[in-house]
C-alpha cells in the first residue's frame, strides 16, 4: 500500500530527529559541560524546528487522515499505530502557533523560577507562571477536545484509558482503605534503624554492588548501561540502546541500591520490547502507568523483599564488612522497609507513597474544576498532607514546591505512579500463581521473572494498551483490591 | 547585505546537523554500548542525507557563487570563508553521485576488512580495498582539479599550503640532518629505563594524576572535560564545548601521562578560539598540521621537559610512592624521553617519530607518481623502515598494516604528523625569545604560555591559513632548521 509506505518513510525521518534531540538530552543529563548550555540550544532549536515541520507538514497530516479514513482496511497494528498518530497531530495542530511558541518559553522560564522558588521557599514568585500554566493546559486541552472535561484529556495523555472516573474510584479505594492502616502502622514504635540507614558507604563500594545488581537482574549490558547524575532516570532509542543513571549517596545507601533496581526495571523493560516496532510508533513502553509498574515491581517486590536480602547480603557483606558487621539479612529487609509519615515524595516508603500521590491528585482534580485557585495551593496542600499522614510540612519548599512537575507542565502526571504500583501488584498476585518468584529470587534466576515479563507484557512495547495488557496478564480487569491487599500483608508481617 | 545573511541562515543549519552527528560519534566512541551499532547507522544516514542535501544544494551553490563572484567587495573575513566554502562544495559536487556513494560503501566496508588483515597478519586479504581507494582518491582530486597533481590536491586537503615541492623540502632536510644522528643516538647503550617504564601503576592512581594535569595545565573543565577511549581523541563542536580521551595502561604509566598531555594541547587549542566563529566556517583550529603543533608542543615541549618533572614529580610520588621510591625527577626525565628504534608509529619516541612518517610520504608519494603498485606495499614498506631506522617489520602486522587511516581514505594526512612537530619547534624558539618558559613551568603558571598562544595563535580559529599564522607568530616562513635544531639540542643532551 504505497500510503502505508509513505507514512513509514515520515516517521523514519521523524525518528532520526528524534534520535538526535533524544542523544544531546541524555548528554546533557550526564556530562555535557556546563557552558555548552547556551549553544546546545540553539542546535536543538534548529533540529526541533525540523523536526515539528515534519510532524505537522500538509503531507504528513494527508497521509494520516488518508490512512484513517481506511482503518477499517488496515491491519491491527497500523490502526492502532494510525491512531496515535492522529492523536498526536491532533494535540499539536489544533493550537495557534503564537501560543504554542508562547507556552514552550513559559516552560522553559518556569524551570528556574520554580527552582529559585523552592531554594527561597518563595511560592509567591512562582505563582504566577503556574496559574498561567494552569490556563494553559486548559486551554491546549479544550482545542484538542472542547466537549471533555481538561483534566480528562490530561490524564489520559499520560495513561490511555484513565480519567478522572477511574482514578476516582482507585484513589477512593486507597483513601478508605489504606489511610486508616498506615495510621495504625505509624504509631508502632518499630526499631527504625536509623544507625544502617545513616552510616557511611564509600562511593567505590557503592558502585561495586551497583555492577553486581546488573548481573542478579541479567541486564543486557551489549544493549545498555549505567551511568550517574544528579536524579536518576532511564533513558532509550530503542531496545538496543537502553541506558539508566543511579546517584551514590554516602551516608544513604539505599538510595543507590533502590534507584538502580527501580531504573533496572524501566531499563529491562525497554530492552525486551520487540525490536520489530523500532520504525514504528508503537515503540517504548506504553504508558506512564504500565512503565511504572515494572520499575516498582523490580525495585519493591524484588529488590525489598526478604528472599533479596537473604541472597545477596552475603556479597554485600563481602563490599561493607564493617558497616553490616551488627546486622542480618533481616536487618536490612526490614531497615529498606522503613515506615515514616515524611513530607518529601521522593523520600517516602512503598507504603505512605501513595498517600503523597493522592495529596497531588485532589489538588489537580480541584484546579480544573475551579473549585481552588493557584493561590491557595500552599494552604490546601498542607492540609491534605496532614490529613493523609499527619504530619504538616513547616514550609513551601518541603510542601508545595517539592515537585519539579507542574513547572515543566505536566499535569496529570502525578497519578500514574500510583496506579504503577497499583498495576504492579495486580501482576505480581498473577506472577505467584505461575511462578515460585521466592525461589527464583533465592537461586538466583530473576533472569526466569525478566522472560516472564517479557512474554507477558515487555514484548508488545506499545502495540497494547495498558488495559489490554493488564486483562491479557491476569486475566481481570484492573483492580485496586490488589494493592491494598499487598501493602497489607506485606507490612503487617514486618510490623506484626 | 541579504547574499551574507542568506548564507548565513545555512551555515547555521548545516552546524546544527553537525553538532547532532558529532555528538553521536562522540557518544559512539566513549560509551554507547555494542548493540546500538545498526540503528545509529540508519540515523546517521539519515541525518547525513539532510546535511548533504543542504551542503550541495542549488540555492547554496547558488549564493556561494553569487558572493564570490563579487569577492573584492567581501571584507577579509568573508573573503577567506567564501573561499573555504567554494573549496568545500567543489571538492563534492564535481563527483558523480554514483561514484560518491560506492565510494562511501567502499570506506565502510574496508574499516573492518583492515581490522581482520591487521589481526590476522593478511595484506592479500585487504589489497584490492586498497587499491579500490587510491583509484577513487586520485579520481577524485582530477575531478577537482584536472590539472594538478591529484597528491598535491589531497595534501592541500589536511594542509594548505602544503604540496609535494614543500614537503618535499621538508623531508630531504630531515633526511639529511636527521637520519645519521638518529643512528649515532640509537647505537649509544643508555639505560633504558625498562623496569620503571613497564612496573605496574594502578589505574585509580594514573586518574588521579590526569585529573592533576589538568589543573596544572589550567584546562577549563566549565568548557570541557576528560573521559576514557581505546584511541585517545579530542572532540569538539565549539570552544564551549571541548572534550577529550585518555588510555590508562597499568603496566605503562607514560601512555596516559603523554596521551593526556597531548589531547589537552589539541583542546586548549579549540577553548582558546574565539567564539565569534561560531557560526561561521572559520571555527576550529586551522590546519591538521598546527593542530598537531599544539599537542605536541604541550606533550614534548612542556610535558617531557625537565623542568616539568622537577614541578609536579613531588605530586606523582605522592599518589606512587612505592612505585618511584628509587627515582629522581632526572629519572623521569630521561625515561619519557628514552629514544628506541620501534616498528609502531603510535609507540615512537620523539625523536625517531618522524622517521615513521617519512616512510609513509615516501610510499604515498611513489603510490600517486606510479612508481610503484599497491602490490608493492609490503615490501617497499619494511626496506624503508630498515633504511631509516635500521630495523625490520617481521611481519605486516606491525608493518604497512598498522595504521587505520588508509583503510579510511585518509591518504596525505600522514605529513601532517611531522610537519606539526617541526612547526611546534620554530613556534617554541620563538616563544623562548619572548617567555621564560622553564621558569613559567616550573612556577606553575603553564596558562601564561596558554595565553601567549590564545594571543598568537588559537583565538584566530581558522581566519588565518597554517602560512599566515607561522610568519605572524614567528616573523618568518616555516623552516624546518628549528625542528632538527630542536632534536639535537635536546637529544645530545640527554644522551650526552
């Protein structure tokens, strides 16, 4: 079908550019040296011009709507394929050009407000650019579909199949659930094992155990490998090319241990996707949600668990003797366990996390259906925290300003980290049943849990959604139930 | 004036598509792992295509051409990049698209085909690739200029300026001055220092010494930084952004010392251009040969001096003391400068280093005058290196199979290696005139004799031809008299 090959020949096009601009992002995540800033943006100015001409060219915008004047005609792939395509062009060639030129320089001045804001614990400089914002994703969300609610079409930017109709229900869930459990859990005065968790781990040794964690999960290292920066994060072209950083931390070192198994599980999921959709649009992974899922359940249901503990503390022992001498395998699973009603996101336990989320979710939801203003954000934010664990943060920079997200516009985003967890644990009560994940763990062939994932859900990379995938995985729809029921056993074993 | 602003707006375009291919080369040969090898490929050819396109495009050749014909009218800026760019577009659009693509193919394909000959001691397996590219590369310098001779044309590609009448001046005189004393200093038994050359200095240590040198070298890390590679290389795409490799080798300590040296020679270089040649043609260093002149000045003219061990030997027994407890400063001295008849190029000393490259001239030059046929090759190769430097390849692999730069179509890049050395000489004598260099050293204030080059030599980028620059730095013509001076001061020195 020549239409389907002229279509093939743009997105190749469109993926070389992507490549590049994609390439000199992980650079400067990494290494680029610090007064290249200036002049790496006006290459990448140049390229992502290129780049949006192509994906908004009359052509291009032609052959999709050719294509999908047809899809009755079309194989399965491609329509889905055609689809996204169409939704993509759609999110774009819908705004006027002035106000898309005008949103990407709010973003890119919002970052360093934002930041100057949260070190000055200043939210009253960054107001402003967030409400506009704000009205922005409105807006953008209204010209792509002016009968839907905004923070619909948001959310589903970043989880197909999630509005705010199944994230009410989730997080209700969660909230009459979970919240009363973890009050229950925070007033046992458990031996916190603060004396392990603050000690100090050279950086060399830190690194040692990093490599070792990429030979327990069998990472492809032809096909990837690890670096550090300052936040952690997984970055690919395509499966062959999948890299992932971890930060080392001396006087916290689980969280180099805990950041590497998490990217290892975004990282192990790039790399199993077919490299049969690498010229496709169904490449990567397919949704926030679903990518998420897979890094919580290698860095959660793997990487915290006993069975771990008991496997490997032999070699950690092996890196770290003095600083483990007083300790056990135990020891360790229940100090990387550690319950705490903290105030930062990133710093919270599996099991108070989603309560963090949930705090992010009501102010969104409250945003777009006016019932807050921008300006009462601090105030609401801090009462819904002490509402959930609490605690009340004493200012700005601990409370509303932690995030960068909502500077660089993503709103909507928040909720799919819970739901990962929540995907996660659907998975894993799935994986038990078929697999003996204790043993795998303890004889070493997580290698046997990698090729399970691959064949269940790794190998489609996007050709699926992800309520697709999760009813082809465990044979249900998705179910909250799941996850209460996982954070409750597990934390009740460790806090009886 | 709209013509300038027109080529302007391109040149800009085409730097964009360059930092992006750069950048992939840089990442290709530091870190990106294995797999990634096929899909680069395909985005590379991509994103080459589009910059071939731009680069030899009718509305392109079209202001070229257009501006030159109007060149009295030009300032000296532009004059000399009009020039550049003319050269640029006619040594490509003369070839027939065709020719060029097997051309492209042939280069491809030999590199791996060079790599199995050299391991596997084969000439006959790469001769006819070879052959293939002579042929092409003569083609090709007819094409561009039919009535020159085609080695003249390809020497003029990496030097301008430089011909078979100059370079053959250059290395008569080496020959004549060079050669016998080079016999008289190799029958002298010297101690070779070979237990400190080749005793085991670990690789954490050899870092720590590289970061060392690069404070005492006054490198601008906000602008650039260090990193590991099988071939040291510097990289660049402005003077914002300068990186550089090293190779640590734990049984022997001067290659990372040297090759650290060397590549921060070749980086200051390009940090010290100004950067209002951007975006321009006249950005980067001018010539391959003054580039060489500045790795090897900072390499021998600086780090193998004595005056440079006396400083920082205090420092390298500090991270070695076991290693160098029976060693002075001297030591070191005369163990970086040890002079060997070797059979590599990359191996040799100083002194007999331009030897090796003789040898290369001589072949290339008997190559394109058809005195000889690429059959030849190994035999005229091991008789010329046994006439210079009275030694005998035993086999190809460490004779004409060495270097990678034929497989590549690099044929009259060779000189450039020498002619460097000899440029770095005359600009040393005349440094010495006006800069108390040991003393410079010895004080620690290396970035005084960095300025005093920024000032000569490295903020004009590429405004100035390689002969410009000489006469203005040295208020004469390049004249190979320094460098054999340079040698026989140096050398009868150390060997008394």
């Amino acid at each position: 079908m020549k239409l389907e090959k002229r279509f093939r020949e743009i997105i190749k096009k469109m993926k070389a550019y992507r490549y590049a601009l994609s390439l000199i992002g992980w650079d400067s995540n990494t290494e680029a040296p610090r007064n290249t800033f200036k002049r790496r943006s006006k290459m990448t100015a140049y390229l992502s011009k290129e780049l949006f001409k192509l994906q908004t060219s009359k052509e291009y915008q032609d052959i999709v709507y050719n294509l999908y004047d047809k899809y009755d005609e079309l194989d399965d792939l491609l329509q889905r394929e055609i689809k996204k395509a169409k939704r993509n062009l759609e999110k774009i060639i819908n705004i006027p050009e002035e106000e898309f030129l005008e949103y990407t320089k709010l973003i890119n001045d919002s970052q360093i407000i934002w930041e100057d804001a949260k070190a000055n614990n200043d939210f009253e400089s960054f107001k402003d650019n967030l409400e506009k914002i704000v009205k922005y994703n409105k807006k953008f969300a209204l010209y792509y579909d002016k009968l839907a609610n905004p923070y619909d079409t948001l959310l589903e930017d970043f989880e197909e199949g999630m509005t705010t109709k199944e994230y009410d229900f989730f997080f209700e869930s969660l909230k009459h659930d979970l919240v009363p459990f973890v009050k229950e859990i925070l007033k046992k005065t458990n031996n916190n094992y603060e004396e392990l968790r603050s000690a100090n781990f050279p950086k060399t040794g830190q690194k040692q155990f990093s490599e070792y964690l990429l030979e327990v999960f069998d990472f492809n290292k032809k096909s990837g490998l690890i670096k550090e920066s300052v936040h952690p994060f997984t970055w690919n072209t395509s499966p062959e090319d999948v890299r992932f950083t971890t930060k080392y931390m001396e006087n916290y070192i689980f969280s180099s241990i805990y950041s590497t198994i998490h990217e290892l599980g975004h990282a192990t999921y790039e790399q199993q996707i077919s490299t049969s959709y690498n010229d496709t649009l169904l490449n990567g992974g397919t949704s926030m949600g679903i990518h998420e899922s897979q890094s919580r359940f290698y860095e959660n249901n793997i990487g915290r668990s006993l069975a771990f503990w008991e496997t490997h503390f032999d070699k950690f022992k092996e890196i770290f003797p003095e600083q483990v001498k007083n300790y056990k395998p135990i020891d360790m699973f229940k100090a990387s366990n550690n319950v705490e009603a903290s105030l930062i996101r990133i710093e919270a336990d599996e099991l108070t996390y989603p309560l963090h989320i949930m705090v992010r979710y009501d102010i969104e939801r409250m945003l777009f259906n006016n019932e807050i203003e921008v300006k009462d954000l601090p105030k609401v934010w801090n009462d819904k925290i002490e509402e959930y664990l609490s605690v009340r943060p004493k200012n700005d920079t601990e409370g509303v300003l932690q995030d960068v997200h909502w500077s660089s516009g993503m709103l909507g985003y928040f909720p799919t980290y819970a739901l990962g967890s929540a995907y996660s644990a659907q998975i894993y009560y799935q994986m038990k049943k078929e697999l003996d994940i204790e043993k795998l763990i303890k004889t070493n062939k997580i290698n046997e849990i990698n090729k399970w994932l691959k064949d269940k859900l790794h190998k489609y990379g996007s050709s699926k959604t992800p309520k697709e995938l999760m009813e082809l995985i465990t044979k249900e729809k998705f179910n909250p139930k799941y996850y209460i029921r996982y954070l409750k056993e597990k934390y009740s074993k460790i806090y009886n």
